[in-house]
C-alpha cells in the first residue's frame, strides 16, 4: 500500500517523512528493501503478532508494511505544468491515498508562503491543483464518449457519470464528495481521478498544543471540511515526531506518555490510513516465521492466497482457519483444533481481521 505525502512548502512534510523514514529503518527485517530517498517503509503496529509468534516459537516476526512517498513539488500552477507539476501530479496518481500535510503551527522564524497560517485556504489551494487536472481529464472523456455514443448506446451511464463529475469538479470541489452507486463507483475507477483518492489530512500542530489538538481552532476547521468529504483527520506535531523517531525503543514509550500523548503520531496516521482503506491484515504462522499480510476487507480466501504467492491461489484446495483470538485463549493449534475450532474454508471464504491461517494447495 502507497501512501504519498503533499503539501505546500514548509508545512512538515519533510520532517513528517523523516521520521518515518527513521521509524522504518530501525524495524528493517524487510523481504525487500528500497534505497529511493523519496520512499519510506514503516510496519503497521500490530501487537498480536509477539504472542503468535511465542505460540509457534518462530524465528522471524515480519509485520504488514505501508510505504509512504515523498511528493514535493506542489507549487500553484501545477495542474498547467508550472514547476515540477506534471511530475507531481504523475506521482499522486500512482498512490493508494493521500496524505496532505497542513500548517497549523505557528512559527514566525519559518515563513508560509501565502503570508499566514490558514489551511482551509492551503487545502483549496492544493486540492485545486487536483481537481483541475480532474477537470481536463474529464472535459476531454466526455467529448470523446458523447460522440462515441452515437454508435454504441452503452456508453449513456458513462456520459451521465461524467456529467455529473463535471458539475462537482467545476463547482471547485473533489471528485470524492459524490455519492455514487456501486456500479457509478465501479466505472469510476476507470478514470483513476486524483480528486477521488481517499485522503487523510494532516494538521500539524505545535508540540505544546498536540495533545489536545481537538481546541486548536485550525484543527477544529479542518475536521469540518473533512467530514463533508469522508476523509480522516489526524493531527500530530512533525517535531516531536522527528525527536520520538531519534530516541531508544524504552525511551519513546515514556516520552510519548510525558508528552500527554497514547501513541506516537506515525503510528495513528497508519492505523488512519488502514481504517480510510478499508484494510485489514491476516495472519500466517510457523516455526520459521509469523507474519501479517495486509487484504482489502472483503477479501475472498483465494484471493488472499494470492498475496502470499500467486501458485498458492491458482492451485487452492483449502484454507486451514483459526481466529486469532481462539487460539491465544487455547494457547497452542492442537488444542484449538481438538475443540473443533480450526475451520476449513473454500475459495469464497470472506477473510476476517485476524484470522491466522494456513492455505492447503497442489503444487
Ligand atoms: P516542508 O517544506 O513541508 O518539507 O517542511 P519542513 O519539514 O522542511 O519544515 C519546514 C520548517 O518547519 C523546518 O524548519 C521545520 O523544523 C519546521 N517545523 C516542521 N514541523 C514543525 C512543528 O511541528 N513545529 C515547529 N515549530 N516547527 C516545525
């Protein structure tokens, strides 16, 4: 899963992104490992894990993963190529989602480049950028199907679809505020829009005000325009995130606390970012290792085998399936499977968060 991080200059991106960058390094243990400067790698906190992994005595422990991209380079005009935009907008079409990092620090020593702190005006300034790039997209489809349409009927709900995007687009608003049907939804992601890509919008305060964000006024403005976009707030400070990411792991523990804080701030961006993607992880165990592998919710059993290694789904008999929670309160398989509680699944099977499984399969 890719998650790309923008914003205008001197919000916290970068900082934002080096400390993730920091929190991935340490927790190396990758079965891939990228040398890209703009690419961070984190684990996606999952507690569950150290018992499965004591239960099967296994030598690796290999969480999920998500990678977040650094994409610099927005400036006004960017959606006109002014800049680096068309690189810019090339790059927020290849991520899952957005992270939109947004100013709400004071700091008369680091200039914003529109004068003053207001991130509801930064938010329509950058999503501007998208929304007319959507825009030109969309102008040129429905130009193209109009006259297809003639010839091939079909094509009516696709100019009705591309209609009714023009009218929000124009009214300077993102794609993702519509309220689609599943077959709109479904042709929709055809077009890959950027205005449509779920978004998480950052707020990044000062380390005295993070944690009780929600009485900071700018944060307060934000959720609003969020919630009328279905997208996820999470404010964090940059800066502390960068001192927690420089510190021992028994040293975060207790700043984070000293900060008045549950969690650090990187790790309620990914579960944000998990919940906003509607992903959930399963889990695999043995003695050589136990890991997470992250699935959309709604996954069906072969489709998760493919996760793993594409033989696994083309060759699946069945999947051996017990709930994490079942076999942490037995403690071991066999007494799980002696109490009837290790299912077998077919094909269709709806993987559920936390099932730990085993798929059976003909090579
Ligand atoms: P970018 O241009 O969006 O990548 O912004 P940077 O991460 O480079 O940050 C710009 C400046 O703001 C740097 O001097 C940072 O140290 C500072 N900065 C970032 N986050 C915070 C914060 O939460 N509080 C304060 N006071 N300064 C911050």
């Amino acid at each position: 899963m890719k998650l790309g991080i923008v914003g205008l200059p001197n919000v916290g991106k970068s900082t934002l992104f080096n400390a993730i960058t920091k929190a991935g390094a340490e927790s190396a243990n990758y079965p891939f490992c990228t040398i890209d400067p703009n690419i961070g790698i984190v684990n996606v906190p999952d507690e569950r894990l150290a018992k499965l992994s004591a239960i099967s005595g296994s030598k690796k422990l290999i969480p999920a993963n998500i990678e977040f991209y650094d994409i610099a380079g927005l400036v006004k005009g960017a959606s006109k190529g002014e800049g680096l935009g068309n690189k810019f907008l090339a790059n927020i079409r290849e991520v899952d989602a957005i992270v939109e990092v947004l100013r709400c620090f004071q700091d008369e020593n680091i200039v914003h480049v529109d004068g003053n702190i207001d991130p509801l005006r930064d938010i329509e300034t950058i999503n501007l950028e998208l929304i007319f790039s959507d825009m030109e997209m969309v102008e040129k489809r429905l130009d193209k199907s109009r006259r297809a349409l003639k010839g091939n009927k079909d094509l009516q709900e696709e100019v009705d679809l591309l209609e009714k995007l023009l009218t929000v687009l124009e009214e300077g608003k993102s794609a993702r505020v519509l309220d689609l049907n599943d077959d709109e939804k479904k042709l929709l992601k055809n077009f890959n829009l950027l205005s449509d890509k779920p978004i998480i919008y950052v707020a990044n305060v000062s380390e005295e005000e993070v944690a009780n964000a929600d009485s900071n006024e700018f944060v307060k403005q934000i959720k609003e325009f969020a919630a009328a976009e279905n997208a996820e707030v999470v404010a964090i400070s940059a800066q502390i995130e960068q001192e927690i990411s420089e510190l021992e792991d028994d040293e975060k523990k207790e700043f984070i606390e000293a900060m008045g804080l549950e969690e650090s701030g990187v790790n309620t961006l990914i579960k944000a970012s998990y919940s906003l993607l509607g992903l959930m992880s399963f889990l695999t165990t043995g003695e050589q290792e136990t890991r997470a592998w992250t699935i959309k919710k709604g996954t069906k059993a072969v489709d998760a085998a493919g996760k793993i290694h594409t033989d696994i789904s083309r060759g699946f008999i069945r999947a051996e399936i017990v709930s994490y929670d079942d076999l942490v309160e037995l403690g071991n398989m066999n007494a799980a499977r002696e109490k009837g509680l290790v299912r077998l699944e077919g094909k269709d099977y709806i993987m559920q968060d936390g099932d730990v499984v085993h798929f059976r399969f003909n090579v």
